[in-house]
C-alpha cells in the first residue's frame, strides 16, 4: 500500500492546512508591503502639493482683490488660475526694488522711514524687521548657515541649533568668553525656539546642511543624514563620556569646521 501525507488530504477546517495558513501569511505581507510602498511614494509627494497649493491659494486670496479686473486672467477664463498673485507679488517687489535704485525712489524710502521712526510703536517693530531681513538676506551673513551640537539642557544631553552669528554689544562685552548667537529650534515646529549666548568653546560645528538639521529637527530624529566625514574623522570622538557636570566637549571640537556655504 502507499503511504499517504496527512497533511495533504486532510480536510481545511477551519483553519485549514499548514500551508494555506502559511501562503494567506506571506500574501497578506506582500500586501502589506506594497501598500507601505506606495504611501512613501505618494504621501512626500502629495503633501508638498498640498502645501504648494495652500500657499499659493493664501497668496492669491491677499493679492487677487487689489488686480483691476480688466488686468486680471481670471475675468476671462471659465476657471480660477491658481499662482496669479504670486506672480503679481514678485512682480511688484522686483519694481520696487528697481525704484529704490532711482534718486525719486530713494527720495521717498527716506520719507517714509521718516514718518515711521516718529510713531512710537511703530517704529520699533520696523526697526528690528527691517534690521532681521537686512542680516538674513545679506550675502555675507553666516545667519542659519552653520549647524552646531550644544549641550542643553543639562550637561550630558545634546540638541542641535543653528548659529545666526557672533554675539556683539553689551551680551559680548559682559562675558569673558567668546560668545556665539544659537538659535535652538522645537520640533516639530522649527520656526519657534529659544535665542542661547553660548562660549564658542563649548560648542561642536557639524558638517552635516542647514536643509539636512532643519530635516532631522522637523521629523524629530527619524530622517537622519549620513555622516559625510571621513573614516579618520569619524574615529575622532569630540565629545567625552558623561560624566555629571563635569564637561564633555574635547579640545579637539572647538576647532570650527569651515566648509562652504553653498
């Protein structure tokens, strides 16, 4: 007589066999797989077209209603043309830059800056918006061009924060030490934080971007950027064991990694 398998000729049940079991398994994995698949395909993607699509719809509701109608697309086509005023703000900003140039425009920047510095209130928050742009968009600030590991809160524990420059004024002039501006941001949110006056010695300068700190800060340590270092440099430890509050930067890391902004 011949043997026969058990196994295979014995009825599903409930359950069914082994190997049902084990090809629903892998099936409903395969699934799983795929769907995780698509959605790190589609969600970046669809997300940055929805906060593309928000802004722009931002910009043109503010915009839009100051275009005389027989100067705005939207009068003649069936369908609203999302970015108009957007293009109408760059438009009008790139004027006005043009006009500042010119002795009239420069005439009547002076006036108004006149005018604004003789309100009270008015003109202190002018002052400092005006003095924050002037320093972001400099071409030779090192605003938000370096990213530095500090520790904070407390001795041992480490965060990332973005140096906006050397401090200067009565903050410099009253420590002893070299003291550099440290904005240290939230996550998620990265446009909040806190303004540090830390030594320069006790600070470590990362080789890692701007773009690649903002990343890691913003999806609170799951995007991490590579080390981009060399063997040698990765073997050098910056940063001795915790050990209480006695410090932990080394020598080695007040040594400022100079790299190119670009």
């Amino acid at each position: 007589m011949k043997s026969m398998d058990p196994g295979k000729n014995q009825p599903a049940g409930e359950g069914g066999t082994a190997d049902d079991r084990q090809y629903h398994r892998g099936f409903l994995s395969r699934l799983r797989g795929y769907f995780l698949a698509g959605l790190l395909v589609a969600a970046p993607i669809g997300i940055t077209l929805f906060l593309t699509w928000q802004f722009l719809g931002f910009v043109d509701r503010r915009i839009t209603p100051f275009i005389p109608a027989q100067y705005n697309p939207n009068t003649y086509l069936p369908f609203g043309l999302p970015g108009i005023g957007l293009i109408v703000a760059i438009i009008v900003l790139t004027g006005i830059g043009a006009l500042t140039t010119l002795f009239v425009g420069r005439s009547l920047l002076s006036l108004s800056e006149r005018l604004l510095h003789r309100m009270p209130v008015i003109r202190g928050v002018y002052g400092a918006i005006k003095q924050i742009f002037q320093t972001i968009l400099a071409h030779k600030s090192e605003a938000f061009r370096q990213v530095v590991l500090l520790e904070y809160p407390r001795r041992g524990m480490w965060a990332l924060g973005f140096v906006t420059g050397t401090t200067e004024g009565e903050v410099q002039n009253t420590t002893s030490d070299e003291v550099v501006n440290v904005f240290l941001p939230t996550t998620p949110n990265p446009t909040s934080g806190f303004l540090l006056f830390i030594p320069k010695t006790e600070l470590i300068y990362l080789s890692m971007s701007v773009e690649e700190g903002a990343k890691m800060i913003i999806s609170g340590g799951i995007v991490t950027p590579p080390d981009k270092r060399s063997e040698e440099q990765q073997d050098i430890k910056l940063v001795a064991k915790s050990n209480g509050d006695a410090p932990t930067v080394r020598a080695a890391a007040v040594k400022e990694r100079k790299r190119d902004p670009a």
